[in-house]
C-alpha cells in the first residue's frame, strides 16, 4: 500500500517569541514493512535546521530560530509503501536489548489496579504470552472510552485507567504499564494511521509493540484493538508519549501559545504518486 501523508503543525504566539529550539521526531526509518519513498520536512521560519539522532535510534530534526516571530508552521509531506507482516516489526533499527524495554516512567507506573487488571488477564489465558497480550490489546479497547480533550500529555497510564477514558496515546502508555508488569518488554510509537471514514485527522497516532521471545516485536493498537498492518507508518519510538512526541521544544518569550495540528493520511496508486 502506498500512503501519502501532510502534517502541519502551526503555532502561533500572543506575543512575539525572542528565540525558540525545536526538537522533532517526524522522520521515520525504513524496515521490513515500510519503505520511505519521499519525505520532506519545511519550517516557514529563517532558522538552523540540524539532522540527528536519539538515543533510541530515532531521526530527528532540531531547529533553532531567532526572532521576534509571532508564527511558525512546520509542514511535513511524504509518500511511505508499507506492506502487512501480520503485526510483526523486523529490520527495524535497535540501539538497546529488548530487556531496556522493561523499563517504567511516571507516565506508564502501574497502579496497583493495573497490575491486578494484567495479572488476571494472564491468568485467564493461561500464562501464553501472544493470548495475553491480544486479550489486554482487546480489553483495553473495550473497557476504555475514546475521548479527546479530557487527558493531556501529563496524564498518567493509571491515571487513564482509573478514569476509563483517554485517547490514543493513553491506550498505548496503559498497555505498556501493564505489559511490564508481566515482565514482557514493550515500548510506544508514534506514527500515522490510515482511517477508513476519512483523510483529515486533528493528529497523528500511537500504538505500542510488545517483544515476544521467538517471534520479535509486535506492534499492537489497544485504540483500534488491531495489531499494526499496511494502515501505519511507524515514525519513533520510547519509553512514553514524551521520549516519542513529534515536536518537543524550548522558547523565550511569546506568551500565550495557540497550536493547531492537521494531518491528511490518503492511499494512492503508483500512478497518482508519480
């Protein structure tokens, strides 16, 4: 399948910003499932744009900009073939062992309640570990509610599951709290996903992957209670939502700051494409 993909992400400032460091992870890698044909990052500020590298082997972008600047738009564009490996993530880029994967945040802390909720799971599924994750894949879909605006990026895995709703990114960090209260290495992506019903999104997505001794990662969507296919364009990887984030940065001045996202996820043929 090839996919074509827009991202804008647009500040603006109540007040002009002096200067302002930018850090994003919105350039994926290459791997046995995704080939990235053509991918173009544009900042419609004069600044310094640096190419780079985390240490969880996600590319990045970091730009500087010196004001004043009241607004700032970065547009990305790009057209990714992916192919379906049946939720498995090969070929993918590894700095760190599957065991560094066991590690928490403050984002993904089980909670007490979380840790009773994946050790039941287990138990229902008699200790497999593909049935296990598949079922807390499929209960977290169920037994959380989809709604935006009601968790932010501070929000807390158990703060979620106490609450029963998040969005997308809250699905995943849930997953991996309980993932690793079973000992098995998980982490988060980000990403895109292509929706059936539409092509405009307000942002882009997150899933997790989970390591399975003998098979390898797997990418799995507790938002979409799927495991990743030829609909997702795997971009970063992390502990959380923050190790992860598309955009994370630093500025001096410009008070109140207004963001507004849009990206547009299509599928085209070769022919289009060209």
């Amino acid at each position: 399948m090839r996919l074509k993909l827009n991202h804008t992400t647009r500040y603006h400032y109540a007040e002009p910003v002096r200067h302002a460091m930018q850090v994003l992870r919105l350039t994926p890698r290459a791997h046995d499932g995704q080939f990235v044909r053509d991918w173009r990052i544009e900042i419609d500020a004069d600044g310094l744009l640096l190419r780079g590298e985390d240490a969880l082997g996600n590319i990045t972008r970091t730009f500087f900009i010196e004001g004043p600047v009241s607004e700032v738009n970065v547009n990305v564009s790009g057209l990714v073939d992916t192919t379906d490996m049946g939720g498995k993530v090969s070929g993918a880029r590894e700095t760190f062992p599957p065991a560094f994967w066991l590690r928490e945040s403050q984002l993904t802390r089980p909670s007490p309640a979380m840790m009773q909720f994946a050790q039941g799971l287990r138990a229902a599924e008699g200790g497999d570990t593909v049935a296990t994750l598949h079922a807390l894949m499929a209960a977290i879909q169920k037994q959380m509610r989809f709604v935006v605006g009601e968790t932010s990026s501070l929000t807390s895995a158990a703060e979620a599951w106490d609450d029963r709703i998040g969005v997308c990114q809250d699905f995943a960090q849930l997953f991996l709290g309980c993932a690793h209260v079973l000992d098995i290495p998980a982490r988060y992506v980000s990403g895109y996903y292509l929706l059936h019903e539409t092509t405009e999104q307000t942002a882009g997505h997150a899933w997790a992957e989970a390591f399975v001794e003998g098979l390898g990662w797997i990418g799995f969507d507790p938002a979409n209670g799927v495991c990743v296919d030829e609909r997702y364009v795997r971009v970063a990887i992390g502990t959380d939502s923050h190790d992860a984030a598309p955009v994370r940065g630093s500025r001096s001045g410009g008070g109140v700051e207004t963001l507004d996202v849009a990206v547009h996820v299509s599928q085209v043929t070769a022919n289009a494409a060209q």
